[in-house]
C-alpha cells in the first residue's frame, strides 16, 4: 500500500457515496487506473466486506 491508497481509503471513509471520477479527479489519476487501484486492496490486503454503522447499529 502507498501513499495514493491511503487516500483513496480515507477519501472513501469520509464519504463512501464518491464516484470513481470524483476521486481520480481529485488525484489525478485516470478511471481505469483508480479501479484497479481499488480492486488491488481486496486481493492484497484484508479488506473483504464493507459495513453499514449507523447509531451503533450495524447493517
């Protein structure tokens, strides 16, 4: 994981509503290239499900 990744990751925690234009827009990167970025973490790292936490409750 680099430095982009983190960004992305923490892009995506502050709002995980942003489409893959708004963040690559924002890095400068391409589409393409932002998507094989994301579908990099779940093959490398842990990162197997996303949650829904919503006033403690989980979904």
């Amino acid at each position: 994981m680099d430095e982009i990744d983190l960004k992305i990751i923490l892009l995506l925690m502050n709002n995980s509503r942003l489409t893959y234009r708004e963040i690559s827009d924002y890095l400068g990167l391409s589409v393409n290239a932002l998507y094989k970025r994301v579908q990099g973490f779940f093959v490398k790292t842990n990162i197997s499900i996303f949650l829904f936490l919503f006033n403690n409750y989980l979904f």
